[in-house]
C-alpha cells in the first residue's frame, strides 16, 4: 500500500509543484495513522469533525 501512495504524491509534488499536501483520517484508525506517519505526513494537531488532519510539505 506505502508504494501505491507514493506515484500520487510524486504526481502531486513533482508534476502539479504542490507546496504541501493534506489527508484526513479517524485518530482510531490506527493503520490510516501509521500509514500516513509513514510516508512522511505530520499531525498538525487539528480536527475536522472527527478527523485528525495530517500535513505533508516535502515528500520523502
């Protein structure tokens, strides 16, 4: 799954010159949460309704 998320954020960054990315995921949703930690997002500590919000600014 990591690998399938990365062709989109490379997209992103690289063809589309994003300066930062978003996801949103339950807190409880542990494997969402690692997943995201993982390819390098960061908690920015702030909630939608019951979503955590996670920021991304420079990909791995």
């Amino acid at each position: 799954m990591e690998e399938a998320m990365k062709v989109p954020i490379q997209f992103g960054f690289g063809n589309l010159k994003l300066k930062s990315a978003e996801a949103f995921t339950e807190a409880k949703n542990i494997p969402s949460v690692n997943l995201l930690l993982k390819l390098g997002f960061e908690n920015t500590g702030k909630k939608y309704g019951k979503y955590s919000i996670f920021r991304l600014l420079q990909p791995y």
